[in-house]
C-alpha cells in the first residue's frame, strides 16, 4: 500500500480550513489559533467577508465546493484539509475527489452514512494509490466512539466478543447543521438505488458489508437491562451511524476487536423499575422526535424550537459528555474504559476533535485510504486529544 508520502512534499499549507465562515468553523479556526500557532493555515469559504471578520491573520482563499476545478486547486496547496461544509451529501464531493487524487490529507464532521458508503466505493483504492487519509467523521460524529472502542481494546489486548458503549452524560445546544444532515441523509437514502437497504445494514460502512457475519438484530434500539453495563438502557440517537464506523474500522484492522464483536451503543437509564420506565420514554421521545424533526410539514412550526444550519449555542463552555465502553472477552472478562470532556460536544469539543485530527495527519504519516479515526490516526490522536481536554480512562 502507497505510503502518505505527499504530507512531507512542499505545499503552502500545513492546514487549510474550509468553512471557516460556518458556525463550528469560526470555533475551530479559533482554537487552531490558540493552540497550534506554529502552522501554516489559510481559511477558505465561499465569501471572503464573513472570514475576514475573524480577524486571525490567516490567508483567505474564496472557493465554492461546487466547482471542481477550485476544490482541485485547494487540494494541491495543503498537506490537509478540514472541511466543514455539509451537508456533505450535497456539497462534498468535489472535495473528496480533489483530495484523493492529490493525495491530500482530509478530515469532516460527516455523519452521513450513504455519502460515506459512496467515498468508500469511489475513492478508497484511488486514495491508496496516492496515500491520501480521507478521514471523515471526526466531530462528536464519531470520535468518542470509536476512539473509545480503541482505547478499549488497547487496554484489553485480547479479542472481545460483545461491548456496550454507554452514554452516562451528554448536554449541549442543538446542532441545525447536525438536523439538516438527518434530513437530507433520508433524502438521499430514498433518491439512491437500494439506498434504505445500504443504510439499515450494520456493516453499511465495512469494506464489504455482504461478507460481514450476521450477528442478529441490532439492539441499539431496544429497551433493555444490560447485564454488562448492569442498568436498563434505551436508544442513544447516533448510534445508527457510530456502531457503522466502529464496525468499519474493526474491518479494517483484521477484525482485530473480535471476529464476530456484538458491538452497541446506548444511554444509560438506572436500575429498577424507575430505571426500566426511563428507559422507556426515551424510546418513545426517540422516536417522536425523529418523526417530527423529519415531517416536511412540521418544518416552519418547529422552526421556533430547531436551530437552523450555520446556527450554534450562546455558550460554548456549557455542557459535556461521560462515555464509557463496556467489553467482554471470551474468558467472559469484562474490561471498562471512560472518555469525557467539557464544553459543548458539538462545537467546543468537536473543534478540538477536528482540528487535533488534521494536526495528526500533518505529523503522523501513514497509509492512503478512506478511513476511520482509529484506523488513520489510532495511539498518536488519543494522545492529543487526551493532552488538549477529552479524558480517557480506565476504570477500575
């Protein structure tokens, strides 16, 4: 496989950001400022103005992610490329395509499963042959998960044959941008050809999703006491694209987790009957609101309480997250491992997630591909992320 070898070769960039007029991308240009001084960045969007106003001192480059021949040209002048434009369905294929070929660094805040499965099947070899990390993914969407599930099996370091991850704690402002995705990745699943089937698979984002094991009936849906976890648990709202790209990056590493690794995610609810009938109005108000936010007739009513894309919180600095991953070995050895941080998990924390993801690139060099977080960033990433404020843990 063609190493990364286009990282080290002269660009004019270390990092270009692209989006930095969007809401998350005025925060993560930010926090590049403050904590990684030392590299070149130019800020790209599709008007200067809103970009200048940063005042940051940054190269600003106007590019509009519908013209190919401008993402090809923003892809020649960097090692990396974060991108925040989304949805990606709708504006990220130029860019994809640019950074492949050129064998670009690039990391995104997708959480749109069928956009990714088309990355996957258009790119991946392309990217192998030119050492491009394609890494998609890299915000709240997907980072605790998956790096929490490799934490995990660095500390088990054996196979595992079922794990839990459970959310213990998670506040933060709505995300508009994150709802506009959910939107369209419906759109897109009933504009492609079998595109429903795609998305429903566990395995959608695996090398080959047909060769995967069958493993049963998901349970993240369920309400259930979980003997791992001890407590009931309902539905965790992104566990339908996180346990895709766990699954993938396990794939990717020779099924290293385990061959035939039950692997789910949920929200903790307590124990008891009280802990069995919280668990159950989650799953009712899960299922509510994925109606009402998807219902095109409810948009403009709903609009009052629904932040609309480019909008964010007042607040940065409120909220958090406590993840932790319950794993089970064959021995029947349980092993639990704790990833948390502070501030807003979709705008504080996914900047630095982000950002930390492009400066691994730019430093680590590795194989070309369209990846995961584990898989194109693994032990120098968790030390990065751990060093600039999103703990991991193992619990004893």
């Amino acid at each position: 496989m063609a190493q990364d070898t286009n990282l080290t070769s002269e660009r004019d960039f270390d990092i270009i950001l692209f989006g930095a007029s969007s809401f998350v991308g005025k925060i993560t240009a930010r926090y590049i400022k403050a904590n990684h001084p030392e590299l070149k960045v130019a800020l790209a969007a599709r008007g200067a103005g809103r970009v200048n106003g940063l005042k940051l001192g940054y190269p600003v480059i106007v590019a509009d992610a519908m013209d190919a021949k401008a993402m090809d040209a923003l892809a020649k002048r960097a090692k990396v490329i974060i991108t925040t434009v989304g949805p990606y369905t709708r504006y990220g294929d130029n860019l994809v395509a640019a950074c492949a070929q050129n064998g670009t660094g690039y990391v995104d805040l997708c959480g749109e499963a069928l956009f990714i499965r088309r990355s996957i099947d258009n790119w991946h070899e392309v990217a192998q042959e030119t050492g491009a990390r394609i890494v998609h993914s890299c915000g709240f969407d997907s980072v605790p998960s998956d790096m929490g599930m490799f934490y995990l099996h660095q500390h088990a370091n054996r196979p595992l044959t079922e794990v839990t991850m459970s959310v213990e704690r998670l506040s933060g402002g709505l995300s508009g941008g994150t709802i506009d995705s959910m939107r369209e990745v419906s759109a897109d699943a009933k504009r492609m050809p079998k595109g429903g089937a795609i998305l429903h698979s566990p395995h959608s984002l695996s090398p080959d999703h047909k060769q995967e094991p069958d493993l049963g009936p998901e349970p993240d849906r369920f309400v259930e006491y979980d003997e791992l976890v001890g407590q009931w648990v309902g539905p965790f709202f992104m566990a339908m694209f996180n346990t895709r790209v766990v699954r993938r990056s396990n794939s990717l590493m020779n099924h290293a987790y385990g061959e035939r690794l039950r692997y789910r995610e949920a929200m903790t609810t307590g124990q008891g009957l009280l802990g069995q009938a919280k668990a159950q109005l989650l799953h009712a108000a899960t299922v509510a609101g994925f109606a009402l936010i998807m219902i095109p007739s409810l948009r403009k009513p709903l609009s009052r309480f629904i932040p609309e894309p480019g909008d964010g919180p007042k607040d940065i600095e409120k909220g958090g997250f406590t993840i932790a991953h319950y794993g089970k070995d064959e021995d029947g050895h349980v092993y639990v491992t704790e990833v948390s941080a502070e501030g807003d998990p979709g705008y504080k924390t996914t900047a630095m997630m982000l950002t930390e993801a492009a400066v691994t690139l730019v430093n680590h060099p590795g194989e070309g591909g369209v990846l995961t977080p584990a898989t194109a960033l693994g032990a120098p990433y968790i030390e990065a992320l751990d060093s600039h404020g999103m703990r991991f843990r193992v619990r004893q």
